[in-house]
C-alpha cells in the first residue's frame, strides 16, 4: 500500500480537471476512490468475488441440463430458468436472488453508508441451512459456501437437486436429533416484528406442536445476543444454536424418545 505521502500526488492527477473548465467536485469523491483502492471494504469484495463463484456453477449446471447460449443470459435470467425447471429448491433459489441483489447494492451504490441498510437487511433475509456444517462465523460467506456447494452437488447429480437424493444434510439432522438437540429453523415462523437490528419471532413449537417459543434476538454488528422463552405447553427450550430436547417437561420428552 503506498504510503500518506504518495496519496496525495495520486489524488491531484485524479482530481485536476481545473483546466478543463469543469468544477471539482466537492463531495470527496476521490478521496472515497483512493480509500476504495487502497483499502477495499471486505463486504464489498465478498460479495463481488463469491458472486462470481455462484454464477460460475450457474453456467455449468445450464449446460449440464442442454442449455446452450449461457454466456448471452443475465444472472436472473440463468437462476429463474433453473427455478422454473425445478432444478433448485425455494430457499435456494432465495439465497442467489439475495446474493444477486446484494452485489447490484455494491455494484450501483458508491457511499457506503447508503449501501449498508439496504445490505444488513439482504443479509437478514437470507439462511444459513441449520445443518450445514461450518466453522465459518461470517455468515454471508458461509451462505456462499452452502450456495456453491449444493450447486456443485447439483451439478454432479446430473441437474437434480441433491435434497432428492442421500444428501449429507439429513444425516447431520439425524444425529442431533438423536443427541437430543433441534435446530432453530425447525419452528415454523408465526409472527416476526423488526425494528433496526432487534427482531421478535413467535415460533410454533417443533416438539408439541401446539405451543409458541418467543425469541428476540440483537443483531448489531460486533454484538450478538439472544432472549429465548420456552414452549408455554411442554417447556420446551435451548440456547442461541439449538433447541434442547432435555428441556422440555418428562411427558414430551418421553414422547420423543419413544419416535426416536
């Protein structure tokens, strides 16, 4: 990175358009340029960069299926002609549409500022898969990764969807439940009420099935926390990852030894 004296040379052959009759700007436009060159935003890159591996999988699954002239398509139109062939599944599909939308933010948008509620509400929206395994805490990278993954095993199914066939999703799902343990996206979503970062989800409960979990969690970058209040049935309760089938009261736990 060249140092703080170099900058400013740079900024004066950017910025001189003094001879050219046309006024300089005065909103720091260069200045934001050279901190964009010199400092890339890592959000900015990330989605640019993995962006490009999902289309790359696009392509390839395109012409696996017999879709000839791919280079001609726009991103949307490769991910719906995918969608509507029932080759990708509904979340899936959602993920690369956020993927996409968010990469038009930092493609269209120069202030960063202006990009970043439009983004932290793109990212809200999209899911990590409750059973992909990964150590990666950056939940819009591993989004990606679980893109990119299930569009490889996509492709190397000849153009199905792997959740058709033995796909290691379940098995993972199989082996928490048999340790006693559920995953948040198991509840089905009755009511959700945001307000900046703060959201408040009514959940049905995955164990009785007839009673409500409420949960509030804080998203605020560099803060995560989570207020959980268990099953108003059967208690059922669990920390910021998981459900803890052992919570909730003898007779459901019970039942579910029983099913397992």
């Amino acid at each position: 990175m060249p140092d703080e004296e170099s900058r400013p040379v740079i900024f004066a052959m950017l910025s001189d358009s003094r001879n050219s009759g046309v006024a300089i700007p005065k909103d720091g436009i260069y200045g934001r340029l050279l901190d964009e060159i010199f400092e890339p935003n890592p959000l900015r890159s990330h989605v640019i960069t993995l962006h490009l591996y999902v289309e790359y999988w696009l392509d390839k699954i395109l012409k696996c299926i017999g879709i000839s002239n791919v280079d001609k398509f726009t991103f949307n139109k490769k991910i719906n002609c995918l969608n509507e062939k029932g080759v990708i599944e509904e979340e899936l599909f959602n993920n690369i549409i956020a993927i996409n939308r968010l990469r038009n933010v930092y493609a269209h948008e120069l202030d960063l500022e202006e990009a970043n509620s439009k983004v932290m509400k793109l990212l809200r929206e999209m899911k990590v898969d409750p059973y992909f395994m990964s150590t990666d805490d950056d939940h819009f990278r591993s989004i990606c990764l679980q893109s990119m993954m299930l569009l490889e095993a996509t492709f190397a199914n000849g153009g199905k969807s792997p959740r058709l066939t033995d796909f290691p999703h379940d098995k993972v799902r199989d082996r928490l439940f048999k340790e006693g343990r559920l995953h948040w996206q198991e509840c089905e979503i009755l009511d959700k009420e945001e307000r900046g970062y703060i959201s408040k989800y009514k959940l049905r409960c995955p164990l009785c099935h007839d009673g409500i979990i409420e949960r509030e969690k804080d998203s605020t970058p560099g803060f995560k926390e989570s207020d959980i209040w268990p099953c108003n049935i059967c208690s059922l309760s669990g920390s910021r990852t998981y459900l803890e089938l052992e919570s909730a009261n003898s007779k459901y736990k019970n039942q579910n030894n029983e099913e397992a």
